[in-house]
C-alpha cells in the first residue's frame, strides 16, 4: 500500500510539475507573441509618423531627382501598394501578412521582405556571435587574471572594464580600421563578407562588451573569491588558475550570462555602424538603406526579426541559467 | 556534471574562434596576387535596381546594356547598336539603321521592334530620366522593316540623337521585359553588352561576367569581340578613405569619386587620375524667386555679389574641382556662355548697396540685416551624402560664412536621405535656396529645369519655381534651331538671361572621377556621363 501510494504521489508530482512547467511555457509564448506585436506596430507607426509622402519617396529614388511629383506620376505607385487606403486599414493588412508569415515586398526591390533579410541575415548574425564569443574570451581573460589581485592591479584592471564599456563603436571601429587594415595593413581594408574581414568588425562589438560584462562580473567574482568553498578548494591542493576558472568563474559568471541575452540584441543595432565602417553586407545596412529610402515592408521586417531574435536569446539565457545553476532546477 | 559539459562547450567555442581567427590571419598572410581575370571596382553607392533614371543606375547598366549611340571625346554621337540615322526636312522625323546579327544575352535578336518597344517602355516609366528628356516632343517610335525603326517627333530636337547616348536610354530585351518578373528585371537586366549581371549581393557587390558572345562595341571603343577580362566586381565602398585605401593596398584596381583633399597623394602614388567634368547643369543653387527675400531680383543678384564663389571652390576643392560661375549649364556643355559665367564677380560693396535700396538697411546685434523687423534670412536644405558629397557640404558652408558678411542668415540643413526622396523640401513654402546638378550631353538640360511650371504640365524641376515665358521661348528655340551655331546662340542667349535675373548661380562643376592602378591598363570614362568602362581594359606586368 505505502509503495502504491508513494508512486501516485510522485505521479501527481509530476503532473504537477507537467502544469506548472506547462503554464509557464504558455505565459512565456504569449509574453513572445505580445512582444513582437509591440514592436511590429512601434515600426509600423514610427514609419508612417516620417515626415514627406512615400509614393514620392519611391518614385524620387527610381528617378535620382528629389523633386515634388504630380498625383499622375504617382498613381500607379499609390495603386500598386495600396498607400491611399486608410492607416488603420494598412496596418490591419500589414498585421495580417505578418500572422501568415508574410512581410511583404519591397517597395524598391521588387521582391518579399524574407527573402531580402534571409540573404543578409547569416553575415549580421556570424558578425553578431562572432562579437559575442570575442567579448567572453576577452572579459573571462582580463577578470581571471586582475580580479581580486592586489591594489593596483585590481584597479587597473576595473578602469579597463570601465573605459571599454563607454568606447563609442563607431570611433572605435574607425580607430580599429585605420590601424590594423590601412596602417600595419595586418587586414583587408575592403572586408566584405569574407572570413578574414570578420576579426576587426567583431572586435568593434566584442570590446565595448567585453568592459561591460566585466563590471558587472568582477564584483561577484570578487566576493566569490571570499566563499568558504574557495577556500576548501584550495585546501585540497587546487592551483589559482584552477580554481578561479573552475569554481569562482562559473559562480560570478551568471550575471554575464543574463547580459549576454541582452548583446545579441544589442550587437545586433551595434552591427548597423560595424557593417557601415567596414563595408560589409548584413542586416543592419539593410535597415539604414531600407530608412533611407522609406521602404516600410523591408523596415518592420527586419525590426520584427531583430525583436524575434531577443526573444529567442532570452529564452536561451533562462536555459543556460538552469544549466549552470542547478538550484534552479531543483526549486 | 552539468558544469563540466558547459564548461567543454565554452571551451570548445573559444578554441573554434580562436582557430578560425588564426586560419583568417594566416590566409591574409598568404593572399596571393589578385586573379588576372577580375577586375576589383570599388564604387560609391548602391542603387536599388540596376537599371533607371538616376546616375547610380546609369554608371552600372552601361556595363551591360548597348544604346543605339555612343558619344566621342568630340562630343559626336557614333555608331553603337546603330549603324546611322538620318532625320527628315521638317525634322520631325528620325530614321535609325540598326547592326545586323546582334542578339540580347536571353538570345532574341536586337531588332527594330525591340527598340521601338524601349521607347514606349521609357516614356511609360520604364526610365524616368529618358521620359524627361522624350517628353514635350517625342510621338512614337515604329519598326519599318527588321532593322529600322523610324522615330517620330511632334517638334523638332535637333540633338535628339545625342541624348539618346546617356545609359538612360540603354537598349534591353523586349522578351525579358515582357516575361519576366519586375524584380527580375531590377536585379539583372538583359542587354546586349560586353558584360553580364552574374550575381548581385546586395549590401556588397555586383559581379558582371563577361559576354563571350560580343559583337557590339561602340564605334569609339579600342578593340573588337568580347572583353579582355572575364569578370568585374563591383563592390559598394561608401568612405571615400575607404576605397583611396584599397587601392593603395592593391585590393582594388579601380576606384570611384576620389575625394579632392586624397586627389595629389594618389597621384604621386603613381596611379592613373582620371577626371570628367560633367555637362549639364552644374553644381548650382537656385533661388526660390516666389517668396521673399528671394522674390526681389536684387536682392538675388546681392547675395551672389556676396560670395567670393571662386575662392571657396579653390580652397575647398585643393584645385582639383573646378569652379564654375555659369548658373546655368556647366562649361563641359556644348553652347556654353562665358559672359553668363562671368557675371558676378566677388563685390561686398555693390551688394551692400542694393541691400541698402532694396530696403534690407538695418542690423540686427547679431549683425543680420533686417526690414520692417523681419531678418534677412534663407533657408538653404542640401541633400547630404545622396546628391551633395562631403566636398559638396563644405563649399555650401564657406557660402554661409560669406553671406553672413552682407548680412544673410542662412540656415543650411543637411536633408537625410530618407527626407530627400520623400521630398521634404521641394516645395515652394519649404525653402529658398536650392543646390543641385543634372547631368546631360547638351544645354537642351535647359528645357527641362527651366520650363514653366502649369497646371496641366507642372515642372518641379523648375527648382527657382521661375516661370518666364520668354525665357522658355528662347530655351524652345534653340532645341529646335536647325543650324548647331543658331543654336549655340539661342542658348547662350537663354544663359544671359538667368544671369540677368539672377535666378541661379553656378558653384563648382561636378566631376566623376576615377583612380586606376598602374597594373590595369586601358579603363576610359565614357564620355556622356563619365562612368568607367572596362571593356578595354587589361591587366599588364
């Protein structure tokens, strides 16, 4: 009998736990779901907010003169994309295509939204991780080895973390440029999309990160050092290096696990300037040419993307936070 | 053990990067000479289709498209898709004899149709900038026989066949035009030219195959057959430091629109300089001549006396930009005026004077002339980065400093792109002064920025908003004027008369230039635009 019931109660456990597990699951894609409407409609409006007419603006950059244009020049403009029907129609239209996956098409290219953002998405997002893995090395690097350490060392190396985080990219993506590529000559000045080109752009995000995570890691790595358990370790006979990156690291790195969620965002909009300074392809010019030219479709699509993409590396940090926390599998 | 596996993992994703930046160096390290068969073209901007009416647009379709014309150094047009053209008595009427045996890249035949179909296809849109220069006078275009097609006039042009040079009017495949998609034909048109578009990454580059098939060179053009190099990668470098930089360091053998402060250490560097001085309307600025302060000539033809233009250009532009006075038409144009171009020299005293009498004879504390309490004030929106480069800005911002001497407060706003297209300031209420150029092979560019403007056929690209029927009579004139030195007249004539009024005034002549590196031999600028062209061209030891 006890042993009857002992399974049905673990079995109601888990059922439990299915609900719970499931309920947060549900609360999660509907967070998604609201945060992607939020930023489809915050682009949405933001474009229709921009001052002048876009039939004009299509036709100018079809034209190359900037010029005012007769509603006949116009007409076959305003037909074919619909941009005399009200604004709450288009956008009913427009949240319409995005339920069905449909982004719409360029008003300059010609062709759908996916497929322009598909051929430019795989350059941002190598640019992006490429950055972000940079940033680790970088900041686990310069922590592990000035963290903790004696007065001036330990100071030194926080103002580095300090004036790392507040480098403005685009000075530093010049600064990079003008050295490495035009002055030792040690990279292509013309990167493009090859594999040699992507050290100098990923270095542009990965500095700034790398300061940033590090402010926010080397105080809990610094209290971390402190723990009883440090102190065990080295009992047993544990080397420094050993236990700074086997113990003390993978407690004070939580925070940066949590930030890291956040840069894929921000190395995202960081890739906007990167991808201008080194004239490579990718989403972010993408994005400043499609403002450029007004081209509404191509602009929500790859703000709703971008949106996407946080989402999705939010949910990845919640994961990753299991994984190296295992308290928080338990509770 | 959780810990571990992301520990690996960490691990792992360091040593991959580490591994891929190491292959990255040493492969930089190892870069072998450029392949002989590309030639690495380093351009400024990236248009959103191939084909179309603005100057992006043409620079690159000239690579693949064939027109019916080609322009000379002389400035005549010389056989290209055709053999020769005449024009009837009235000159109303233009027949065009075309090359036998030449085929589109899809292999449909260039024919009297096809090109009879592109006239329509232009004026219907298809190029906005051909539809300008066709309309007002061009009727309809039909095949006679296989190979010749007659185009109809309802005035005469007696420089119709020279227009028909600019890429805008570049010849393409009647079935590709009709069967394909649009987007199709905005990311690889199908001409008949010595290239291809292969490919386009957008965002990078455009890579242009050669067509091995080619028949159809320009009569101006150096050799016959295909071109000598197999491929052209056109990539899109939009900082000037950029592209000088890749052609130092060898990774580019071509480079577009060499900033003019860059223009003496390239040429010491030992790379051929090549610059074409673009006719047509120059760098220029308009007055809007509808609202005040500017709708009172004299105070117009103050705010030129203002300006030592000529000592701005100079300085800004390091003797590589060339001034220019003419307001009108660029001294590259056929039927240039130097008297218009000379009209007002640097005179602070004079201009004081008229703004004096015009009634502009107060200052205000901060030195601005003021009338009956209103400042001396312009609004001056320029298109930065599109139609203005950064040499461009600068000269515009020594205009503001001298104007201030007399007594003009100009607000200069640099427009973004985005306000540039949609046409924030293109309207009468929206500014007073106007820069911009426009390209041509003639001063018939006249006609189309000097216009009236009426209700059933407005001209916005009367940027002065200046509506003269006199002066577009003589404008008409001249297009029309049977003999070349009549016309040259007329439209020295229609020249005087916007300096009289002082309706616009001339800054700086636009240039397209390019920078060549000593390993590439035979690029020339074609000469109705000024684009490079590469069919010649061959790489030497």
């Amino acid at each position: 009998m006890t042993l009857t019931s002992s399974t049905e109660r673990r079995a109601s456990e888990r059922v439990g736990r299915a609900v719970r597990g499931g309920r947060r699951l549900a609360l999660r894609v509907i967070g998604a779901v609201v945060v992607l409407w939020g930023a489809a409609t915050a682009a949405f409006l933001a474009q229709i907010a921009l001052p002048g007419d876009r039939a004009t603006a299509i036709f100018n950059i079809r034209a190359g003169q900037a010029q005012e244009r007769t509603p006949e020049e116009l007409a076959p403009i305003v037909d074919a994309f619909g941009l005399d029907d009200p604004v709450l129609l288009q956008y009913l239209h427009y949240i319409g295509g995005l339920l069905r996956g449909d982004l719409g098409t360029s008003y300059q290219q010609f062709r759908p939204v996916w497929d322009l953002i598909g051929e430019q998405l795989a350059a941002t997002l190598t640019l992006t991780l490429a950055g972000i893995v940079l940033s680790w090395i970088l900041m686990v690097a310069w922590v592990t080895l000035t963290a903790g350490r004696g007065g001036r060392f330990r100071n030194v190396g926080a103002a580095v973390d300090t004036i790392a985080a507040a480098l403005p990219p685009y000075w530093l993506g010049i600064l990079l440029l003008l050295v490495f590529a035009l002055w030792l000559g040690w990279f292509p000045v013309m990167g493009g999309s090859g594999l040699i080109g992507i050290l100098l752009p990923a270095l542009t995000l990965a500095i700034p990160l790398a300061g940033f995570m590090g402010q926010s890691v080397r105080a809990e790595y610094e209290h971390t050092l402190d723990q009883p358990f440090v102190l065990s370790a080295r009992m047993r006979g544990m080397g420094d290096l050993s236990v700074r990156l086997r113990h003390v690291l993978r407690h004070a790195s939580l925070p940066a696990v949590t930030l890291t969620g956040w840069a894929l965002g921000a190395t995202i909009s960081g890739a906007v300037i990167v991808e201008q300074i080194y004239s490579r392809p990718g989403i972010g010019k993408t994005l400043v040419s499609a403002v450029g030219a007004q081209d509404l479709p191509v602009v929500t699509g790859v703000v709703v993307l971008v949106a996407a993409l946080y989402v999705v590396a939010n949910v990845l940090v919640d994961i990753a936070y299991t994984l190296i926390d295992s308290r928080l599998r338990t509770s | 053990m959780a810990s571990s596996r992301i520990r690996r993992t960490l691990t792992a994703a360091s040593a991959a990067a580490m591994l891929s930046m190491l292959a990255a160096c040493s492969q930089a390290a190892a870069a072998a000479p450029q392949d002989d068969d590309t030639i690495v073209y380093a351009h400024q901007q990236e248009p959103q289709c191939l084909f179309g009416g603005w100057i992006e647009q043409a620079y690159i379709s000239y690579q693949f498209l064939d027109n019916l014309f080609s322009l000379d150094e002389n400035g005549e047009a010389v056989p290209w898709l055709a053999e020769d053209w005449s024009r009837s008595e009235d000159g109303l009427t233009y027949t065009i004899d075309l090359q036998s045996g030449v085929s589109f890249t899809d292999g449909t035949p260039v024919d009297a149709e096809a090109v009879a179909y592109n006239f329509d296809y232009w004026v219907a849109g298809g190029n906005s900038t051909a539809q300008v220069w066709l309309g007002g006078y061009y009727e309809s275009a039909e095949a006679i026989d296989d190979l010749t097609v007659e185009v109809h006039l309802s005035r005469p042009y007696t420089r119709f066949i020279e227009n028909l040079t600019q890429s805008y009017f570049g010849i393409q495949s009647q079935h590709a035009l009709e069967t394909r998609t649009d987007e199709e034909n905005c990311r690889a048109p199908i001409g008949s030219g010595a290239f291809v578009v292969d490919e386009w990454n957008r965002g990078e580059n455009v890579i242009l195959t050669r067509n091995d098939d080619y028949t159809s060179p320009p009569a101006n053009a150096r050799h016959d057959g295909p071109a000598y190099v197999k491929t052209i990668d056109w990539r899109f470098i939009p900082e000037g430091i950029t592209r000088v930089s890749a052609l130092k360091a060898g990774e580019a053998d071509a480079i577009y629109d060499i900033p003019a402060v860059e223009w003496a250490d390239v040429d010491e560097g030992g790379y051929e300089l090549h610059k074409y001085v673009t006719p047509g309307r120059p760098q220029q600025v308009s007055f809007n001549t509808t609202r005040a302060p500017f709708d009172e000539e004299d105070v117009r033809k103050a705010f030129i006396l203002s300006l030592d233009r000529k000592k701005i250009v100079e300085a800004v532009g390091y003797g590589v930009i060339p001034y220019e006075g003419n307001g009108a038409i660029s001294r590259a144009t056929p039927g240039y005026d130097e008297g218009a171009a000379e009209r007002y020299a640097f005179d602070p005293d004079e201009a004081n004077a008229l703004l004096d009498a015009a009634g502009w004879d107060e200052r205000d504390e901060q030195g601005y002339r003021v009338r009956d309490g209103e400042r001396l004030e312009a609004v001056f929106p320029y298109d930065a980065g599109t139609i203005i480069n950064a040499d461009g800005a600068s000269i515009f911002q020594a205009v503001q400093e001298q104007a201030r001497e007399t007594g003009f407060k100009v607000d200069l706003i640099p427009v973004a792109a985005s306000d540039t297209w949609s046409g924030a300031y293109s309207t009468p209420d929206s500014y007073d002064l106007k820069a911009g150029y426009w390209t041509s092979v003639n001063a018939g560019i006249l006609y189309i920025n000097w216009r009236q403007s009426t209700e059933d056929n407005p001209n916005f690209a009367n940027s002065a908003f200046y509506d003269d029927p006199e002066l577009e009579s003589i404008i008409e004139q001249a297009n029309s004027a049977g003999d070349i030195d009549d016309q040259n007249a007329l439209y020295g004539e229609a020249q005087e008369y916007i300096a009289d009024h002082a309706t616009s005034f001339g800054l700086y002549d636009r240039l397209s230039t390019l920078g060549v590196s000593p390993r590439l031999a035979g690029v020339w600028q074609e000469h109705a635009q000024g684009g490079p062209t590469f069919y010649d061209a061959h790489f030497v030891d």
